[in-house]
C-alpha cells in the first residue's frame, strides 16, 4: 500500500459527524485552537515564528467531515520550521472540528464547485484577515492547494492587498472555460486586478491527472504576460496528492518568503 493510500485512509479515518451550527459564544468556549471569522467557528493549528508576516495554509476538497489538520497540522509545522514565520493551517468549514454554519464541505452531495463561488471565495478573505489581525501581521504567505489554489489566486484580484505572496498547487485557474459556467469565478477572471506587487509560484506535478500539467503552465504563461511576478515549478512524477508537500514545493515556498 502506498504512502498516497495510507494519508488518504487516515483523513477518511478521522472523519466527524458532528459539523453543524456554532455560535461565537459556543465558538470562543471552545478554545485556542477555534476563531470566530467570516461566521464560520474555524478550527486551526498555529506554530509561531519570527517574523511581522505569518503563513496561511488551505486544504483543497476531501470528503466530508476528514480531518485534513490531521494532515496539515504536521505540513504547517514543517512550514514553521523551515521559514521561522508564524505558521496556520485551517479546516475549511465541515472539516475537522470547524462548523457549518453558512456553508458546506467542499465534498458535499448536491454541491458543485463550491470553490469557485465568489461568496465562498470572499469568506475565506473574512479569514485570512481575521488571523491577519489576530496576529497583527503585516504581510500574508499563502500555501493553496487543488480548490484552494484556486480560490487563492482569485482572492489575490478580488482583495488585491491582502495576500504578499501565494503558491498555488495544482490549481485551477480559468474555470468558466472548464465548466461553461458563468456564475462561477477564478483568477481568470479577474486577473485584470491582481497587484503586481503580489509574488505568485505556480507548482504543477507532471503525474498530476486532476489538475493536469497543462492547465497551470498556460495559465502561468498568461499570467507572466499580464505582467504578475510568477516563477513555474515543475515537481517530476508527482501525482495531485501530496503535491504541496513534495520537496520542490516546499523550497520553492521557502525561497519565496525569504526573498
């Protein structure tokens, strides 16, 4: 059984049917590890660090109820250590302990592209800036993977100063041209906004058949012509799982902060 097999059953393993409606009140009692943002009780792990900037970690789609800090609590961890930046990973809301309160799990029946509506998108704006002040950092670091790539690179043009620096991990990047869905949104569409002063690094997996190869390396093209500072990142043989924590990635993340 492959290591790709063995995180899967344990994110499947850690699965919780307990997501639902949560108060602030309800939200604040129940500890550190719990922020009250965008009207969502978010359950997270921070590992602090030096710096005025912190770094912010999002899952992409698992099924409903996985505990992806099972999963990303050790990556923010590693992340902390090899940058010295205070470092967050959240569970999007019906992941982990975080509730349900105006929204679903990305994985969710009857749902589709959740990642790709603009209300959802600006909730996890509410977030980032909520750890933002929490922490009154200066700058914000950003690690997205899969539906978080792509709800990362829209954020960049639909809060153009809220994220210094984003690393988008086998993402999506134009999803009307994908779906025919004009109600949805991605960075494609509003690329036009995007500050030239944010860094991005687009990281692509060669083995990767969700996001396949061809969809980050156009976009990265696209994106170096609308004049955005972005650097392409290759990972060989890489598949879409695991891809953001792939050594390339991971130095690529750290070179990018420290510049």
């Amino acid at each position: 059984m492959t290591k790709k097999i063995y995180a899967t059953m344990a994110l499947i393993s850690g699965i919780s049917l307990s997501a639902a409606s949560v108060t602030q009140n309800q939200c604040n009692a129940k500890g550190d590890d719990f922020i009250f943002a965008g009207g969502e009780c978010i359950e997270y792990r921070a590992f602090e660090g030096d710096s005025e900037s912190i770094n912010f970690i999002v899952h992409g789609t698992w099924p409903e109820g996985a505990n992806t800090l099972g999963r990303y609590g050790p990556f923010a961890e590693t992340v902390n250590f090899n940058t010295d930046i205070t470092t967050i990973a959240v569970a999007l809301p019906g992941y982990s302990g975080s509730s349900t309160n105006n929204f679903t799990a990305l994985a969710h029946e009857g749902v589709k592209n959740l990642a790709a509506k603009k209300e959802y998108v600006l909730f996890l704006g509410e977030l980032i800036q909520a750890f933002k002040d929490k922490y009154e950092a200066q700058g914000v670091n950003y690690i997205g993977h899969s539906a978080a790539a792509l709800m990362g690179g829209t954020l960049t043009g639909l809060k153009p100063e809220l994220i210094n620096n984003a690393m988008l991990v086998g993402g999506r990047y134009d999803i009307q041209k994908e779906t025919g869905n004009k109600d949805l949104i991605s960075m494609s569409n509003v690329l036009d906004n995007v500050s030239k002063d944010t860094n991005f690094v687009f990281v692509y997996g060669t083995a990767d058949k969700i996001s396949k190869p061809e969809v980050t390396t156009s976009f990265y093209e696209i994106a170096k012509n609308s004049g955005l500072n972005a650097t392409l990142v290759k990972v060989q043989g890489a598949e879409h799982v695991d891809l953001d924590m792939t050594d390339p990635a991971v130095e690529a993340f750290t070179n990018l902060v420290s510049e």
